[in-house]
C-alpha cells in the first residue's frame, strides 16, 4: 500500500489549510463555493449548480468551501453536505456526501453518500428529503 498521497489529494489538503485561514479572516465562505462551482466544468457543475439551488432553497445550510469542493454547514459551522466533482479525482462519478453532523441514521446502517452522474426531478426530490433531514426538518 502507497503512502504517499496523489497531486490532487495533496491540492485539497492546501485548499483545506487555505479555507480555514479564509474563515478565519472572515471571508465570504459562500462567494468560495460557488467560484468553486464556477470553476467546474460540464456535468460537475451542472450537478454542483443544482445541489447548492436545492440546498439554499430548501435548508438554513451556509455555503462554504471543504477541502476545496462546495459544502454546506450548519450554525455550528460543521459540514452536513459536500459535493465532490468527478473531475478532481479522475472518476466516473460526482459524489454527494453527508457527515456525521446529518441526522441521517436509520438503525445500524445508512448510506452516507451517494454517486451521482444525473439529478433527475425524482432525484432531486429525493434528494430534498434528505436534505431536510439531515437538517432535523423532516
């Protein structure tokens, strides 16, 4: 087994050291996650774009940058929901996670994350359920 990380393993890391010194220094956390966004290309920001609309309509969720990929945090600034491009890790799927801090359990074992290739209208209904109860609005 390597221990050594990838290019981009290493490019999130910096980003990560980066997005606490931004925060630190009271940047505007939302203004990063969606140049983040901007910066994608094709179905990663298309997915990206459509994930940030249905979280800011739909949680009390802020906008900020994780280790360099938009992600959304509750009042305690703790990130509930991220997504993950394709492209940043040469994969055939975007990824949208949820952290510990998403009340998502169901017994002893629940999905965490999810690949993604398209957000269909059931999708994104699907989707704004978890949401909300990753949040504790459902």
């Amino acid at each position: 087994m390597s221990t050594t990380f990838s290019k981009e393993e290493k490019a999130a890391m910096r980003a990560a050291v980066a997005e606490a010194k931004a925060a630190q220094q009271g940047a505007d956390l939302e203004a990063a996650c969606l140049a983040a966004i901007s910066s994608m290309g094709g179905t990663d920001k298309e997915l990206a774009e459509t994930l940030h609309d249905l979280v800011k309509s739909h949680t009390d969720l802020s906008a900020k940058t994780w280790y360099g990929m938009p992600a959304y945090a509750n009042s305690d600034g703790k990130v509930v929901v991220f997504f993950q491009s394709a492209a940043k890790f040469k994969v055939r799927y975007a990824t949208i996670g949820f952290q510990p801090d998403a009340k998502l359990d169901e017994g002893n074992f629940w999905p965490s994350s999810f690949a993604v290739t398209k957000l269909t209208a059931a999708d994104q209904t699907h989707l704004v359920t978890l949401l909300k109860k990753a949040v504790g609005d459902v």
